[in-house]
C-alpha cells in the first residue's frame, strides 16, 4: 500500500519499531519535493524542474560522499553513477560555491 502523500507524512501511524520505514522516509522525501515546488512556482521560477532536481542531488550527493569517506569510485557505485559523471556533478557543486 502506498503512503498517502497529499498531506504531511508527520501523522502518527503504528509502525513495527524493528523494520526501518523507508515508505514513511518516501512520503516524507515527497511531500518536500512537492512543497518546495510549490514555492518554486509561487516565486514565478522558469526553471523549477532544474532547481528541485539540483537540491535533491546536491543533498543526496553530498551524503554519499560522507558515507563513502570521499572516495569517489565507491560513491559513484552506490549512486548508480558513473565516475566521470559523478566527477562532473561534483565539479559543479564546486563551482557555485
């Protein structure tokens, strides 16, 4: 069954505390998407998909790197990236800051 993601995931809901609830992470991960879209759109963005879309990836990049103690091979593999690819997208991050 897939979580109703029109309203805040923050509902209580009964959860086996043993199992980790990557459907409850899912819908949450979702309802940001959407509101941060909805500010987006609300602020007469052009490019609403690219801005989204480079939050989403900066974080999730950025958390990986972490995780795979900056190794950029291990981190490309648990992205399902490639390493110039990956390289790439690091590059850029870099360059806007």
């Amino acid at each position: 069954m897939q979580p109703d993601i029109t309203e805040s995931p923050s509902t209580p809901t009964r959860y086996d505390e043993t199992e980790l609830d990557f459907d409850r992470e899912l819908a949450e991960l979702a309802f940001q998407v959407k509101r941060l879209t909805r500010r987006y759109l609300a602020s007469q963005s052009d490019d609403v998909y690219d801005q989204v879309l480079h939050q989403v990836e900066s974080a999730m990049i950025q958390i990986v790197m972490d995780v795979s103690d900056q190794n950029l091979t291990r981190a490309a593999q648990r992205l399902g990236l490639s390493r110039p690819t990956l390289r790439s997208k690091l590059r850029c991050r870099l360059s806007e800051k």
